[in-house]
C-alpha cells in the first residue's frame, strides 16, 4: 500500500510555494512583476463606467488613448477588442445636465472626429456606493458559507470522534484554494491586466461548492472505515481512505475540466473569467482533498502543527 499520509509535510510545502508567490503579488506595489497592480478589480469593486465602441474600421488604441487625454480623461484604460473595438474603462461618466451634453456623448464626439466613425457603443457604470456594496457582500458571503460548512460537516460526522475537527479542516482547505485562485488571479492581472470582476465571485463561490464537495467524498470514506474499524489508527484510516477514493475524485475532476476548457475555447469573452477561477478550483480542489485536508486530520490528531514542514524531510531520510 502507498504511503500517502507519510509525506504529508511535502504537500504543505508545495501548497506554500504555490500561495507564497500569488499573496506577495497581491500586497506587493504596482511596478513589480509587470508594472500593474496584483488582483485588478473591475467595475463591480472599484466604480467607473466601461464603454465599448465599434467602429466601422479598424482602430489605433494609441489614437483613442490620446483623443481620451484630450476630453479630460488621461487615466483611462483603453484595451482592443477585437479589430475594430476598444473597450475604455474610466472614471464614472457624468449625464448630460441641462444644455451640457454627456460625458459620453463628448467622448464618442471626439473619437468619431479623431479616429473614425463609430458603428455601435454601449456603457455600463457601476457607482461607489454599489461597489462598496458588492465588496462587503462579497466577503459577508464567504463568511456565512464558511460557517455553515463548519456546522453542516461537524453534523453529518457527529458519529465520529473529534466531529469537528472534519468541519475544521474543510474550511482550513476552502481557505487555501481560495488563496491559490487569489494568487493565480493577482499575478494575471500584473502580466495579462486580467480584471476581478462579479463573474469572478461567482467563480470564487462555484470553486467553494466544488472544493467542499471533493473533501466530504475523502471524508465520508474516512468515516465509513473508522467505524468499521476503531481501532485502526486515524493515520492508517486515512491513508485506506485516499487510496479506496482517489480514483473517483481523479475522474471527476478530469471530465469536469475537459467540458470547462472546451468551454474556454469556444466560449465568449464575458464568462471568460467564471470559467477560468473554475477550472483552476476544480484542479486545486481535487489536489487540496486528498493532500490537504485529509492530511490535516492527521497532523492535528499527532499535534504536528509546529513541525509540519520538517514532516517530508523526516521521512524521506527515514
């Protein structure tokens, strides 16, 4: 029988190469890595309106960036769409008043005098009242997922000694593939000026189901096996447990991502980022059930917390 458990300070180890790069992208200041900003947020957590202009042949975006610093708006982002559209994100657009025209109206005015003639546009503004709103949902949605995790698993293995250290440990892995998705996310938005967007929470929240869902398979083989056998040591069920169960979260995590990257291949621009935080969890999360949580069932019961990286050393030298 494979020894799993027995290496089990290697996971952490990997999982912390992995978080360790994507947390210092995300408090680090913009200019490192690529000159951005880790984990941009879109419209829906920092305000400001994004419009997509058509035009009827193709665009400069230098042209458009210049026109932009022109009108009043210097900051503006401005990023191709495609061959003939660009994509301007800014600070929120002020409606026309009174014989004042738009901001809008303005800036669409100039590019068609500048740059060429507009076929179609369109807007979407987000205020910063709604995105505070949506900042403090977001992670009040997290929170109360958490929670009920904790409660829903130390329930369902209430006939298990030490129940709630199963519920514990579910939540501890849902921190941990929510801080790789973070860090992935960071680090794209420093070299591709990936945005976070409301797709991504729901991407964030999507992952979380799944990430929970491949950790209570591990957990209820663990359970069936404890009872049938108390005696056994809880490294030793554990260890039976992965083996008798990792085939079927392997399986279904590789046909969940084969429909996901076909998705991504064919799939439109607007549920790009859902997608991509979904793929990226189903991967984390099949690695964090077997490798993480299951393991950390181990080391709290043998209270090797403080001595968990020196663990895979240990045993590879033994």
């Amino acid at each position: 029988m494979f020894n799993i458990v027995g290496k089990r300070g290697w996971y952490f180890v990997i999982s912390a190469l992995v978080i360790i790069p994507g947390l210092l992208s995300m408090i680090a200041p913009p200019g490192w890595m690529s000159g951005g900003s880790g984990l941009r947020p879109g419209i829906d957590f920092s305000s400001g309106s994004v419009l997509t202009v058509a035009f009827e042949e193709p665009a400069n975006p230098d042209a458009v960036r210049n026109v932009l610093s022109a009108v009043g708006h210097p900051q503006a982002l401005v990023q191709s769409v495609g061959e003939n559209s660009v994509l301007i994100r800014t600070r929120v657009l002020e409606e026309a008043s009174g014989n004042v025209e738009s901001e809008r109206q303005r800036i669409e005015d100039a590019l068609e005098a500048q740059v060429g003639l507009i076929d179609a546009s369109g807007v979407d503004t987000v205020s910063p009242i709604i995105a505070q709103e949506t900042v403090r949902n977001t992670f009040l949605a997290l929170l109360v997922a958490s929670v009920f995790i904790l409660i829903y698993i130390w329930y369902a293995f209430r006939r298990v000694p030490r129940a709630y250290r199963y519920g514990v440990a579910a939540v501890v892995t849902l921190v941990h593939d929510t801080l790789i998705v973070l860090g992935v996310f960071s680090i794209l938005g420093r070299v591709l000026g990936m945005e976070v967007n409301a797709m991504f929470i729901v991407g964030i929240l999507t992952v979380a189901g799944y990430s929970v869902n491949d950790t209570i398979v591990v957990f209820d083989r663990i359970r069936e096996n404890t009872i049938r056998v108390p005696d056994r040591s809880l490294e030793d069920t554990v260890n039976l447990s992965i083996i008798e169960s990792v085939g079927r979260s392997v399986n279904t995590s590789f046909t969940t991502l084969m429909v996901l990257l076909a998705m991504l291949l064919i799939g439109g621009e607007s549920i790009r980022e859902l997608l991509l935080v979904v793929a990226i969890g189903v991967v984390v999360g099949t690695y964090s059930s077997i490798f993480i949580a299951a393991q950390f069932l181990v080391i709290w019961e043998r209270r090797e917390f403080g001595r968990v990286f020196t663990l895979g050393r240990r045993q590879a030298t033994a």
